[in-house]
C-alpha cells in the first residue's frame, strides 16, 4: 500500500478524486485551504485509490495521512 500524507496544515476545500479512480503522478487530489490560499495536493505515486481519509470541510496537520493507493 502507499500512502498519501499531508505537506501543510489546513482545510480541505476540495477533492477531486473518488474511491476507485486510478491515479497517477502530478493528479489533482485535493485542494487545501492554507493562510487564506487556495493550494492544490498533486499526487507524487501512482495507483488506484483504496481509501480517503479526510473530506472537504476537514481540518488537516501538516504529516496527516490522508489517502491510500493500492
């Protein structure tokens, strides 16, 4: 399994991937609300999606997990 961890702390405030998508490198998973920026999360692995552990509206840490590829 790979893991997808966090690189700042913040609000998700979008998330433009589903449970079961495949991903790849440099896509678009999640848009962070940080210092009243908008910043997206881009994906450094490839794989299918198995679990997304934060929605939007959820408060993140810098270093949280927040998705699981297989």
């Amino acid at each position: 399994m790979k893991e997808i961890f966090s690189s700042i702390a913040g609000r998700v405030v979008g998330c433009e991937v589903d449970v079961g998508d495949d991903i790849n490198v440099g896509d678009e998973l999640l848009v962070i609300e940080s210092m009243k920026m908008e910043i997206p999360l881009e994906s450094e692995q490839s794989g299918k999606l198995v679990e997304l552990l934060v929605q939007v509206g959820d408060e993140i840490e810098e270093g949280q997990r927040l998705a699981v590829l297989n």
